[in-house]
C-alpha cells in the first residue's frame, strides 16, 4: 500500500470545511480506496472533513485529543466496548466508530447533519485503520533502520580505535562477521544511489561483506571484503566494476589486502584511491603500491611515540564527565582525520570539540595549529592503535613533549629505513611524470601548515590554481591531499626526513 504518512507529532485531524455534494456512496468508498492508497491517513482525513463539514480526526482513548464532545464519546465508547457510538450535546453530535482497541475515527458535526454521513465514517474506518498500521509499521521499521545504522557506526568506531574484540562482538549480532583478512571499499555515490550500491553489494559478495554508511561523508559507503571475493589484480576488479555501474557518477577505492587491527590504514589507503579513481575513466582503482610509513617506523619510532603520549595516557580527568585518555586519544584521532567533520564522527559539538583539542595540547606541550606537531602526534598514534605500547629499546629518548618531541622525532626520522621510505614516497614528484613545479608546490604548500590561501600569495597564483596544482599531484602521488584524510602529515615526515638525511635536492624543506 503506496501512502505518505502523517507528520510526526502532529494530531490527526481536520477543522471544518464546506461539505461537498452530491453524495454517492459508491464515488465515496471508490474515493476512500484511492485516498488511502496514495494520499494516506492526513489526506484521506482532510477529505473526510470536507465532505461530512465538521471536524474529523482520530481521538485516542489512552491519550486523548480533539474537541471535547469527542473526547467524552471516545470515553464511553471504550467504557462500553462497543465498536461505534454517537453522542449528542447542545446542537452538535460526536459519531465515533474503533479503528482498534484504543482508537477511533470521530466527527463532529451540526445537527441536523446529512443522513449520509454515519455510513460514511463507517466505510472510512476500515481503510483509514490499515493505512495508520502501516504507517506505524514504516515508522517502527525506520527507527529499526536508524538504530542499526547507528550500531554498524559504534563497530566502526571501535574498529578504528583498536577495540577489536567488542566490534567483533557487536558484528557478530548485527551480521555479518567481520572480516579477517580483508580489503576495505570506499564507495562514492548520491546519497539516493546508497542503498542500490548496498544492496548491489551484499548481492555480489553472497552476504559477506559488511557494509557501514560513512558517518563523515554522507555520499560514501565503507565496506570491508573478504579477500577471498576481492579481485587479486589492480586493474581487473569486476566488483568495483560492477559497484561503478550504478551511476555515472559513482567512484571507488580499494586498499591493499590488510588485517584487522590494520583497519585505519586500510581505510586511508581506500580514501586516497579514490581520489586516484576521480580521474580515472573506469571510475574504480586500488591504492599503489609503496612504502608503508608505520611498518618503516616502527622500529625506531615505537619508543618515541609511546613517550610522547605517555602524558596523554596517564592523564586523570578532573571531573566524572571529563574526556579521559582514550576519549582524548580518539579525539585526536578523528580531528586529525577529518578536521572540523571529526564532530559527525564523535556525535560532539564543535565547541566541545575545541575544548579536547586544547586540552590535548594542553597535556602534551604541542601546537596543534602547526603542521609540524599535527604530523608528529598523527605518527605517534598511528604507532601505538588502541593505547601505549609495551616497553622496549628505542633509540629516541623519553619526552614530554613540545620541543624536546621535535628533537626525539629527528632522531627517529635519521633512522635509515625512514630515509629509504622518504625517498621513495618523494620520488614521484621529481619524475618523469611530474608536473612543472610539482616539487616548488608541495614545498610552500607543507611551509604554510597545508594552507591554501597564504600557498597561493607564496607561489604568486590564485587559491584555484593551487588547488589545481595540488589535484594533479594527487594523481602523481596516488594520495589525498586537499581532503581529508589527507597524506599531509606523511609529506611532511618525508620532506623533514629528507632534509635530515641531507639527500634533498635544490627544494630542500624544514620545520
């Protein structure tokens, strides 16, 4: 039954109107059948209304509303248990017939009303009680919809934060499992096309790949696969090729195989292949091949990193309702993800959001204003997901951050697997394929903290320029830069490591 549904909260019922004519009960019932099917219960009310002139409406004995005379007939017709009722006072006459045990489709109407309109209001009380079913029943199915989307966000959150074990459990009551080992989709599309791309999904993978709309972005969907169901090629992908077809418009990324436990990286190497995907003709590519910044890291930056949070992580809130340090960590986490969007990830208010923000330069000593500290605290909680790492040698010192951080980041950013990572993260940008400038560009650009408008003065053109310049060299680095999440923090780790390394060329850059 096709019906557009009363709008919430609003009482159900119409004020009087002029009564049409002439009455035919045959027209009136076809009218009904055709209201209820495509107007539903306000139109089909609004109609009622017009044709009996008097008020009409539904009164409900458990919660009443509606003219007084109604109310008291609603009563009685309830203290009775009788299915229809008429009560008179004072030249008006309440008519009332049950739609189910606590409702009933009332009238008031001026004596002498026409002799037509009892049966009336009889044959409208059958539809009008189906049409009011269903519209409850779409609404207890949409706030079913609503809830399970909210949970699907609460795994994803989790996931993110390292909380593998109570994602894992929520999953597996909302289904399907989780899967391990996995490649993670991005899919961008009109916020319409979501659930056909959805479906598409669960009909292409048989069930198995688990679908969440993206709580950021509202025109992407994320989507973790089974790799045994993601295409082992690149460039033959037929899922992706198929998620494509829906829209013209529809674009996605795909990260490398990964685990688990390796779900934010997974997800940023999705975003920037889509970035790479928006310019591609197929609509659909793989994050490339390259050097991993925390696999390089780690060796020598576990230690660091875990003494640069180590303030964070021991910090006690001063009230019950204060953030603690994994709120202050998930905080940073998100904000450095997705800016000023953070507060649709963490349901907080952007107020609220700048208060943990300047709490967390507050307990580490850093400015987060510059991009220096911002990639710096991106590497240290990339570097321990989920909380403080255990602890082991590291060649970079304890610290409590601000400066003495930068200091204990350069020596981690000397270790050689950090210069060889740099290189090779750098090296498209001085490749055969690299736009004029392209080395000049991201330069000035990571000078001015990822800051378009001061760039622009910097390299002499307009903020679209830069921002053209920028979009090419997405493509080149097959990263994204201008939208978050952006690899700005890497750049600039790579650009200070290159410095340190003394391997730079005539474009040399530092903090």
């Amino acid at each position: 039954m096709r019906h557009r549904p009363a709008p919430k909260g609003a009482p159900i019922s119409h004020r009087p109107a002029q009564p049409t004519a002439p009455w035919s009960r045959s027209d009136d019932i076809l009218r009904l059948h055709r209201l209820a099917h495509t107007g539903g219960s306000a139109a089909l009310l609004e109609w009622l209304a017009a044709r009996t002139g008097g008020w009409t409406g539904v009164v409900d004995t458990g919660n009443p509303h509606g003219p007084e005379l109604a109310v008291r007939a609603a009563a009685e017709l309830s203290a009775r248990g009788v299915r229809s009722a008429v009560l008179q006072d004072a030249g008006s006459a309440a008519l009332l017939f049950a739609l189910d045990e606590r409702r009933a489709l009332a009238a008031v109407l001026e004596l002498p009303h026409h002799a037509g309109v009892p049966a009336l209001l009889a044959d409208a009380a059958v539809p009008l009680a189906l049409v009011l079913g269903a519209e409850e029943a779409g609404r207890r199915e949409e706030r079913a919809g609503l809830a399970e989307s909210k949970a699907r966000e609460a795994v994803l959150h989790l996931m993110m934060n390292g909380r593998l074990s109570t994602a894992r459990q929520i999953a597996e009551t909302l289904g399907p499992s989780l899967p391990d080992p996995m490649r993670m989709y991005v899919v961008e599309c009109r916020t319409g096309q979501r659930a056909a791309v959805t479906r598409l999904f669960e009909e292409l993978t048989g069930g198995r790949a688990w679908i969440v709309r993206c709580p950021v972005y509202v025109r992407h969907l994320i989507a973790l696969v089974p790799t045994d169901l993601a295409a082992t090629s690149a460039d033959h992908d037929p899922l992706a090729g198929a998620l494509v077809g829906v829209a013209r418009d529809c674009v996605v990324g795909v990260s490398a195989e990964s685990c688990l436990r390796e779900a934010p990286g997974a997800y940023a190497q999705a975003f920037h292949a889509l970035a790479v995907a928006r310019g591609r003709d197929r609509r659909h590519a793989r994050f490339g091949p390259g050097p991993e910044l925390e696999l390089a890291a780690h060796r020598a930056g576990a230690g660091w990193a875990g003494a640069l949070l180590a303030p964070l992580d021991a910090h006690e809130p001063r009230r019950p309702q204060d953030p603690g340090p994994q709120e202050l960590r998930a905080t940073a986490q998100a904000w450095l993800g997705f800016a000023s969007h953070a507060t649709r990830l963490l349901k907080i208010h952007r107020n609220t959001l700048a208060t943990r923000l300047r709490l967390v330069e507050a307990v580490l000593g850093l400015d987060l204003g510059r991009l220096a500290d911002q990639a710096a605290l991106s590497l240290a909680l990339r570097l321990t997901p989920g909380g403080p790492p255990a602890a082991g040698p590291t060649s970079a010192g304890p610290t409590s951050g601000g400066a003495s951080a930068g200091a204990a980041l350069d020596d981690v950013l000397r270790d050689p697997a950090l210069a060889a990572w740099a290189r090779a993260h750098l090296a498209p940008l001085a490749g055969p394929d690299a736009p004029p400038g392209a080395r000049e560009t991201v330069r000035v650009w990571l000078e001015h903290d990822a800051h378009l408008i001061p760039t622009a003065a910097a390299l002499g053109i307009s903020v679209p320029g830069t921002r053209k310049r920028l979009s090419r060299i997405e493509v080149l680095l097959e990263r994204s830069l201008l939208q978050s999440p952006s690899a700005r923090y890497d750049l600039w780790l790579a650009h200070r490591a290159e410095e340190l390394g003394g391997f730079a060329g005539p474009d040399q850059f530092g903090p």
